[in-house]
C-alpha cells in the first residue's frame, strides 16, 4: 500500500518545543514531512510563496514574535488559497479567552503543548489520523480542544 506523505508545518518561537515536536513526529507511524518555522511572519511568507505546496495542516503556537499565531490564524482564514489549510493550535496557554478566541477565528483543533514526549506522540498520532477534510463540517465548541 503507497500511504501518502503528510505534509506538516510547525510555527513555533520555542527551539526545545520545534525539536520535541520534530522527534515524536518521526515516532509516529505515519509517513510525514515536517517543515518548520520560527515566528509569524515567516510563516505567512511560507505560506505566500506559490512554489510549495501548501502543508496539509499547520500546527500554529500562539504566542510567538513579530506576529501572533491569532493574527495568523485570522490573516489564513481571510485568503481564499487558505481557507481551508486545517490549523491545529498548538499552546501551552490554556486561558479560556485564547480558546474562545482561537475557535471563533476559525482554528480546526486546540492542543495544548505536552511537556511529556509520550503524550506529544499520542497528541499527534490523534491529530494526524483524522481526515480533516470531512471533520470540520462538523466542529463544535465541545470537540475543539483536545484532551489526551
């Protein structure tokens, strides 16, 4: 069976959370490639240079420099290309306002960032096996966050 390759893309500040993320990632049994980058700004740019393809989900921090995931995840959403880009907040920030706030602006799914590399790998072995393509029609605020 020729599984497809999972195109992922990590916006996060944090070096230690990208290199986590790179290292359970490869744990996971799923065929995936993983790009990363370091705050908002780079990632909108990533995401405007037409010669890539586009991620098949983006797992966004936050609380990064320069811009804000919230402001990125607002700018996605108002681009036709990228309205239907499946973002997965990825936080270590689990204040009621950046949920509400992240689920009204469009988000897929809320995780907050594991500290554990077992859970990380089972967060993202969840995340990664859903077709996200057919889920999203039915989010709901109950759904949104996910809890391992």
């Amino acid at each position: 069976m020729n599984q497809k390759t999972i195109r992922i893309l990590l916006a996060d500040d944090d070096e230690d959370d990208r290199m986590m993320f790179r290292d359970a990632i490869m744990k996971v049994p799923l065929k995936t490639q993983v790009e990363t980058v370091n705050d908002g700004v780079e990632l909108l740019q990533y995401l405007a240079n037409s010669s890539r393809d586009l991620p098949h989900i983006l797992f966004l921090d936050l609380n990064m420099p320069r811009k804000n995931g919230l402001e990125c995840l607002k700018e996605i959403r108002s681009k036709e290309n990228l309205r239907d880009l499946s973002v997965a907040i990825y936080s270590t920030s689990n204040a009621e306002k950046d949920v509400e706030e992240a689920f009204v602006s469009g988000a897929n799914i809320y995780i907050n960032k594991p500290n554990d590399f077992g859970c990380l790998k089972k967060v993202l072995t969840k995340v990664l096996s859903v077709n996200w393509q057919y889920v999203t029609s039915g989010m709901d605020r109950d759904t949104f966050l996910l809890s391992v």
